[in-house]
C-alpha cells in the first residue's frame, strides 16, 4: 500500500515534492496501488518510486524522472512520458496503449508482456531494453534506437520501423506481420545488423485492398540483413510469398507507381547481399528473372516512366543490366562527378579486363545531351587509360555531341529509344 506521507508530499505539489525528494534519497516512495488518472505531474522526480498497480492513465508526465521506478501492472494508457527519463523502469505486463513516449530515455527497461499498442515511441532510446512478449501492434518506432534489445516473441503487427536501428537485437519468434520497415518517402530504411530473427512470424496484409504499396515484410528495404540471422529455410520461402504477394491482383494499383521499378532494383540488391554469386539456391533464379522481366515490362508499357525517374534509380537500373551481362560493376559515390557514375569491367576473357566508365543523364525530351558532356568523358578516357565509354541518356544527343561522338569509336551512346530496347532484350 501507499506510504501515506509520501502520497501528502505529492498532493502539494511537483514543486515542493522536487524540493524534498533529493533530500530524502533514502527513502524509496511508495505510491503503489494509487489513482492518479489524468495527474499532471511534467517534470516531476519519480526516481526509485513504487508506482506498481496505480492508474496514471491520461497523466501528463513528460519530463519525467522516473529511473529506476517500478510501474509493473500499472495503467498508463495515453500518458504523455515525452523526454522522460526512464532508465531502468520496469513495465512488466504494464498497459501503455496510446501513450506518448517520443524521445524519451528507456534504456534497459523491463517492458516484459506489456501492452504497447499503438504507442508512440519514434526517437526514443530502447537500447538494452527488456520487451520480450510485449505486444506492440500499431505502436510508432520510427528512428527508436533498438540497439540489443530483446524483442523475442514481441507482436509488431503495423508497427513502423522505419529508420529504426536494431543492431544485436533479438527477434525470434516475434511477430512481424504488415510491419512497416520503410514507409517509402525517402525516409532511412530500418537497420538489422547482427539482428536474432529466427522463427519470426510474417503474413501478408489482412485485405490487399487496402494496401496501397505492397506492405508486405519487405526485407529488400533494410540494411544489415548480411549478418542477420535466419531460421533455416526461411529466406526461400520469404523471398517466394513475397513475390507471390506482389502479384496479388488486388495490388497491381501499387504498380502504377513510379516507385515500382526502384523497388524491383532494390529487391535484386538485397538477393545479391544474402547469397554469394555461386550460392544463390536454384529455386530463387526462376524469382530473380521474373522480377527483371517485370520490371522491364514495366517500362515498357510505360516509356514516359523514365523521365520521371530520379537520377540514382537510373544509375542502378543500367548497374543491373551489366551485370547482368556479366560485367562487374560499382556506382560511384553519390555525387556530381562528371562522367563518373559507374565503374565498370567488363571481362572479355580470364586475363583480359576492360575498364569502362559509365556516365547517366537523366534529361527530359526537350534537353539534349550537348557536345562539352562527350568532351569530359573523353578527357576522363585520356587520364585513366580507359578501354571503353557508354553514355546513356533518357532523352537524345546535340547534332554537335553526334559528331564528337562518332569520331571515337571508344564511346558507345545509348539514348533513350535505345535504353528501353535494351531493357526490353536485357531479361
């Protein structure tokens, strides 16, 4: 039960309770088992407290010192803990649905079996923190530091992830179904480095319809999964639904996005980070190749796609179509580099390489490739003894750049008419 003098100190007010508490360090308040629903208490010091069995529902605690404290099976549903710190709290089988924990200090708390439903957590600091079996369906964790943390057997159903670092994190036999790892809008992909996600649970969106970009679990849009550890057999059977739900015909909608061919580059990217060249299983080839050929279809159907790329996606799609003839290819930094886009080797024979530059230009119909774009590469040629250049353009060259370029038979031009045939053949 509540100590009844520590429960008056409190009735007086957050000033004068912060005013005693460092005083009587010693002594551990005890406010278990008390209503305090809808209390405002910003800024209040809680640490060390007994808060165990109380309501704090709706309770204004943002700022809050609460290190330490014992909340286990307490109710602070819709509480705002904004910027609190809570270092150490336990939450065992606590009920926080709703409640507002943005850029608040976790770190090594016990949310075991607590219920986080729809909570908002984007930018606070979980590092550490025990939520083993916590069910956080809904809940908002973008950009939550989730470094080390114990997620196992924790329900993620909708939760957002987006951004979120989870390097040395265990997830096994979490739930992970229509989890949202990058909501599409450039924002940071979640991070999986080192991450424990042996037997986690997947399955598609409830109704397709209602999913509008594919929020399958899409693992193609995460870093890290190089050292993230799956159960056997799990990749192949991911990789295998994952493409069977992107061909649900209640999503070919989400097609029409111009989003659709990036995504299909980076799904190819993310193969390539799981599987060695001579390793990839021969069940997934089929997968792979049909996912060239869609995307490739795509473009097809629609040319005036290719205007509307943005200039990195560009970048990878003519990165993939080399490789996929077998050179070896790196995109260069992500900078304007003149003529420098993409280095490639092309390796005519086993002691025969060919170094080549790649330079991409993203114009739109109007915009011409002028004559100084062929003069820089050919500069470039000259100081790094290249063999070979290939310019591509997704609109046309200058009649001047036409001249320069057929005086040098190391530059092969590839404009837009000829980029969409050879996407066409590339599958």
């Amino acid at each position: 039960m509540a100590n009844h003098e520590h429960l008056e100190k409190l009735r007086a007010g957050v000033k004068e309770w912060n005013v005693w508490r460092p005083s009587n360090l010693t002594s551990r308040p005890d406010l278990s088992r008390m209503n305090f629903r809808a209390a405002v208490l910003s800024g209040v010091n809680m640490s060390g407290a007994i808060l165990n069995n109380s309501d704090l529902s709706n309770a204004l605690l943002d700022g809050a010192d609460l290190r330490g404290a014992n909340l286990s099976d307490s109710n602070l549903s819709s509480a705002i803990l904004t910027k609190a710190t809570m270092a150490g709290v336990v939450f065992t089988n606590a009920v926080l649905i709703d409640a507002n924990l943005q850029n608040a200090n976790v770190r090594v708390a016990d949310f075991r079996n607590a219920k986080l439903m729809g909570a908002d957590l984007r930018n606070s600091d979980l590092s550490r923190a025990n939520l083993k079996g916590a069910d956080l369906s809904r809940a908002n964790l973008s950009y939550a530091n989730l470094n080390d943390t114990n997620l196992s057997g924790a329900i993620l159903t909708d939760a957002n992830l987006t951004g979120a670092t989870l390097y040395g994190s265990n997830l096994s036999s979490a739930t992970l179904n229509n989890t949202i790892l990058n909501n599409r809008e450039g924002s940071a992909p979640a991070n999986f480095g080192e991450t424990n996600l042996k037997g986690i649970v997947n399955s598609p969106f409830g109704n397709p319809q209602e999913d509008k970009y594919g929020y399958f679990l899409d693992l193609s849009t995460t870093l890290g999964l190089a050292t993230a550890r799956f159960s056997d057999g799990f990749l192949a059977n991911y990789i295998s639904e994952a493409f069977a739900y992107a061909h649900n015909p209640n999503l070919l909608a989400a097609k029409e996005s111009l989003d659709f061919l990036h995504n299909a580059i980076q799904k190819m990217n993310f193969i390539q980070q799981l599987y060695g060249p001579k390793d990839i299983p021969s069940e997934l080839v089929g997968v792979v190749n049909m996912i060239y050929m869609e995307s490739s279809k795509f473009v097809k159907s629609q040319p005036g796609i290719m205007d509307n790329l943005q200039s990195r996606p560009l970048e990878k799609l003519i990165t993939e179509i080399l490789a996929s003839h077998g050179w070896e290819t790196s995109l260069s930094l992500n900078t304007k580099n003149n003529g420098c886009d993409i280095f490639a080797v092309n390796r005519v024979s086993e002691n025969v390489n060919q170094p080549w530059i790649v330079e991409c230009k993203l114009n739109s119909d109007h915009k011409k490739v002028d004559v100084d774009v062929v003069h820089a590469m050919f500069k470039i040629e000259d100081d790094f003894k290249l063999d070979g250049m290939l310019l591509a353009t997704t609109s046309c060259f200058e009649s001047g750049a036409n001249a320069a370029k057929t005086s040098n038979y190391d530059l092969h031009p590839k404009d837009h008419e000829s980029i969409l045939k050879w996407i066409e053949a590339f599958h």
